[in-house]
C-alpha cells in the first residue's frame, strides 16, 4: 500500500485524532481503542498513548498503511 502523506496545521496533532483524520479509523472512539489494542506503531515502536503528540517526520503504521507526518507548508 502506499503511503499517506498528513500535512499538519500545527506543531502536533494528537495520534486518535490524526488516525480519524486520515480515513484510518472511522471515529475517534474507533482510534482509541485500536491504539489501546496495540495496533498502532509510532516510529516502529508500539504506541498506547492515544493522545500521543505526533509531530513532523514521524511514521504512523496501523494495519499495514503508514502516515507520514509533513511540516505545515508556509
């Protein structure tokens, strides 16, 4: 599967929210508990915090798809 490239709006995005965001969770409740289940890898390391800040340059992996996290352009 391809990547998903997020381009923030900020300096970070919580991990629930950026799971919604993208398409990969169909609710934020859905996000939470996936990340509480241990589905959800944040730089290949396996992340439970589900309000982890998530900030440019890092890898989301969840299922077999991966965000990249992108600067806000200027």
């Amino acid at each position: 599967m391809q990547d998903i490239s997020f381009e923030l709006r900020g300096e970070y995005i919580e991990l629930d929210k950026l799971l919604k965001a993208t398409g990969l969770a169909e609710s934020g409740g859905r996000a939470r508990v996936m990340i509480t289940e241990g589905q959800v890898q944040v730089d290949g390391r396996a992340e439970s915090r589900k309000t982890a800040k998530i900030r440019a340059g890092q890898r989301v992996q969840l299922a077999g798809q991966a965000i990249v996290v992108l600067a806000p352009s200027a």
